[in-house]
C-alpha cells in the first residue's frame, strides 16, 4: 500500500490489518507498540512526531476506538515516563497527558 499522494486526514487502516497485527503479535505486544506509537505523537522531535502520526494513520483505521482498547497500557507508559530520569520522556508524559485529558469541548472554536 503507498501513501505519496495521501493527504494527511487520510487513514489506511483496516479491519483486516489490526486482526493480522493482533494475530501476529498477540494483544499485551500489540497494546504496547500501539501505545509507544502514540505516544512518539507527542515527541519533541519534528521527525519523529511527523513518523509516528504517519505510521499510526497506516496502521489504525479508527483512531478513538483503537485509544479505548489500549488506554491502560498507554497510562501504565505515561506513569513509567513520567517517572523516569529523562527530561525528554517527561515532555512527551507531559504534553500527551494534557492531550488526553482535555475535554474535548474545549478544542471547540466558539464563534
């Protein structure tokens, strides 16, 4: 499958991709390469921010379904981050952490 002439709100994602993912890496592995892919959309690195939303929208077809069945494999990672030594891991804890926990009503331009 290519993805040169894709626009950026385009998702590829199948059905049939995530149960082959999943038949392959069994769903514990799954949840936490998922997790750390989401997670790298929220790097510090340009780079890699701009990879890992590409390789998410590839793999995941439904972006809020796919964020329910791995949510407690992604905090168990943000506690880990947040945590950690590392000022860079700490970022990303922290500007995923405002991401999910924002109410959706206020990413909403009142006109």
């Amino acid at each position: 499958m290519s993805t040169e002439s894709a626009s950026e709100d385009d998702n590829f994602g199948t059905e049939n991709s995530q149960v082959a993912i999943l038949a392959v890496l069994g769903r514990e592995r799954r949840d936490r390469v998922l997790a750390g892919l989401y997670m790298g959309r929220s790097d510090s690195a340009l780079l890699v921010r701009q990879a890992a939303l590409h390789i998410w929208k590839v793999i995941v077809a439904h972006t809020p379904k796919m964020l329910r069945e791995i949510m407690s494999t992604l905090f168990q990672l943000l506690l880990g981050c947040l945590a950690s030594q590392s000022y860079d891991k700490r970022q990303v804890t922290r500007r995923l952490s405002r991401h999910c926990l924002t109410p959706p009503t206020e990413n909403v331009l009142v006109v």
